[in-house]
C-alpha cells in the first residue's frame, strides 16, 4: 500500500482554491504552516465582509473539508465528525473567545498511519472590537504510535 503526504497539505490547497477571490471574503485565505518531523500544524482565520454569512460558511468549508478527507482515506480510515453549537476558547485560564458555532472532524488514516484534528470555528472575540471569523485549524501527526501492534 503506497503512503501519502500530509492531509493538511490538501484540505488547505483546497480550501486556497474553493474560496480564492471569493467575494464574501474581506481578504484571502492564508495559511500558516509548522512542521516538526512528523506533525504540521496549519491554520488560518478568515474574515467576511458580512458577519451574517458565517455560520453558511462553516457549513459550506466543513462540506469542502469532508470530500477532501474522503478522498483522502479513500475507504482506509475513520472520520468522526462533531457538530459544535456553542463553546469557549480559553488561553492560560482566561477565556478570550466564544464559539458560536463549528464543526470538529478527528481523522485517522491507515494508509499514512496518521491522525488529523481539523476545526473550523465561526469564532467571536469577547474583548476589545468583538471582531468574528472562521477559524481553520488543523494539527496533524504522521507515523502516529496509535498504528502500532
């Protein structure tokens, strides 16, 4: 069975595709990307020109997210997919930012022996100008102990 790269690597190409010159959006989409060794992080925050449109667009990106994760395993995985209707985004005991809404998948693909957490969030920060966004985070780990005997 022949391994493949990373899932991150896909779903953010994706996602850069499927909304590049969107003109819901008030800028592109940017990833950031982390790599060590076997595990990437990428993220990004996407901004719209009307708020109101961000709860059909965690709903239309989750939808990107999933065909890309299917195509991905391509029958050799496990998808677990949550439905987020409210939470809270706490940093060093303080809690910063509410979730209003989001989508959590939790991927893990026998091909490439990998385990995926991708989160896309419609985010609300609490202080300050209480801006809102999506947040497109996904921390991935290739050749995961989890596949071992």
């Amino acid at each position: 069975m022949k391994k493949h790269g990373f899932l991150s690597s896909e779903i953010s190409a994706g996602i850069e595709d499927v909304l590049g010159g969107d003109p819901r959006l008030s800028e592109g989409v940017k990833f950031r990307r982390k790599e060590k060794g076997n595990s990437v992080i990428v993220t990004s925050n996407i901004y719209l020109n009307e708020k109101t449109l961000l709860s059909e667009l965690v709903s239309y990106i989750s939808g990107i997210v999933q065909k890309i994760i299917e195509k991905h395993l391509a029958l050799d995985g496990e998808i677990i997919k949550l439905n987020i209707d409210k939470g809270t985004v706490s940093d060093r005991g303080e809690i910063w930012f509410e979730v209003v809404s989001g989508v959590i998948f939790e991927v893990y693909c026998f091909t490439c022996r990998s385990i995926s957490f991708v989160r896309i969030l419609h985010e609300r920060q609490l202080y300050g100008e209480k801006n809102e966004w999506i947040s497109l985070d996904m921390d991935e780990c290739l050749d995961s102990q989890w596949f071992e005997d």
